[in-house]
C-alpha cells in the first residue's frame, strides 16, 4: 500500500492538470461565493437570510472541477492505457482503487479546506460589520456548516471516482455525475406534488449541502447531517461497485 500511495501521490503532484484543478476548485469556490455576498443588501441591524449558507454558495461551482479531478484520475489511465501499466506495476487491483482513492480524499480535503475557508474569510470582509457572529468558525452553527462542505467536497469526489470506475469513459462520467448533481434537483422542482418533491430531494447526493444551512432548518427537506449521510451513501455505493468491477474486469 506504501508502494502503491506513492505511486499515485507522484501521478497527481507530477501531471499538469490535477495541480490546475485543484487550484480551480478553491479559484471558482471562493470567486462565486466572493460575488454571491456582494450583492446582498444590508440593513444597518442585519443582513437578511443565511449568510452562512451564502458565502459557501461557490462550493456549487467547485464540486464541478473536484468531480472532473476525480474522473480523470481513474478514467483518464483508461483512456491513455496507462491503466495497464499500473496494474502490472502493481497487481493487486484493490490496493491501487484503495491508493487512488486515498491519494483523492487527501488532495480534496486540503483544497477543499483552503476554499471553504477563504470563501468565509471573504465573507467577513466583503458584509459590512453590523454585529453579526453568523461568519465566525467559533459559532457551532457556521463551523458544522464548514466542516460539512469539506465533508461534502470530499464525498462527491469519491462519488465521481466510484462512478469512473465503472464507466471508464471520462465525458460518460462526467456527464453522469453533473446530472446527478444538476439535473436531478431541477427535476424535482419541475414535480407539482410536494411529498414527492421533498423526497426527491431527500434522495439525491446534493442532498449534502443541506449541511451549509444555519437558519431554518425546520424548512429543509431532510437534516444537514442527514443530506450528508445520504451523500455518502450514494459515495459508498459508487465505491463498491467500482472496486468491484475494477477486480472482475479486465483492463481494456
């Protein structure tokens, strides 16, 4: 597994692109977030609704360049055949799913960490100073809903690699994974029938994001740390199933 972790330590500090996508996540994350506080409207006793929930809005757009780093990790060594070389480099196929997946969760979680806080340091400094303790990491509210992006950033990475795994084509992958994350909410939204609604909503991996909400949380279809875990849910079956598929099949 040593072997194995640096292998896959070397492939990502090394290749171009995992560096840029990294960069990009905590670039688009804090940049959207950046301009989703400057356009609210302060009163001199409060800012209305979650700032919280606000100033990590570009997590949004961030879990877009986590999920492509986590596809082409797996998916782009089938498309070089390189894949070939690193089972021969290495043969046991669940170590090097386990590496690479390991090798993932690390580099998210730090770039993950690096743009959760800079969106919330830059949500300090963008709202004006009228008293509000909403975007200190001191208060429980706005650190669970910090930690629970990390978590989440972390999770939809794992989500996308299981995925990649069993697709083994990057653009099918990627594809899949934003229809998960996109198109299934506006689905729901499109369901006149609110049961049915609330449960789509319950059901799908955004649910994660739930974990941003401080206020209201009798208004959310399912509880921050309930969406999380249904997050990682749909994160643990894309895993099985892909290191399952990774043992039985061969490597073309």
């Amino acid at each position: 597994m040593r072997a194995a972790l640096h292998a896959e330590w070397t492939k990502m500090r090394t290749v171009v692109s995992p560096r840029w996508l990294l960069l990009g996540t905590v670039a688009a994350t804090v940049a959207l977030s950046t301009v989703a506080t400057s356009v609210v409207n302060c009163t001199a006793g409060h800012c209305g609704g979650d700032t919280t929930e606000l100033t990590l809005m570009g997590v949004h757009l961030g879990q877009v360049l986590v999920a492509i780093l986590a596809v082409q990790i797996i998916s782009g060594e089938y498309g070089t055949g390189m894949i070939r070389t690193t089972l021969t480099a290495v043969p046991r196929r669940a170590t090097v799913f386990r590496a690479k997946a390991i090798t993932l969760t690390g580099a998210v979680a730090v770039s993950g960490t690096v743009a959760v806080l800079a969106s919330v340091l830059a949500g300090r400094l963008v709202l004006p100073d009228i008293g509000d303790q909403a975007l200190s990491l001191t208060d429980g509210p706005t650190r669970r809903a910090a930690f629970g992006t990390v978590l989440y950033l972390v999770l939809i990475g794992l989500l996308s690699f299981g995925i990649a795994t069993v697709v083994r084509n990057s653009a099918t992958s990627i594809g899949g994974v934003l229809a998960l994350l996109y198109i299934l909410p506006i689905v729901s939204q499109t369901i006149s029938d609110p049961d049915w609604q609330r449960l789509l909503q319950r059901l799908g991996p955004s649910a994660g994001l739930s974990v941003q909400t401080t206020t209201d949380l009798g208004s959310l279809p399912i509880g921050p740390w309930a969406g999380l875990g249904v997050t990682a849910v749909w994160a643990a079956a894309a895993l099985m199933a892909g290191g399952l598929l990774l043992r039985k099949r061969d490597a073309y």
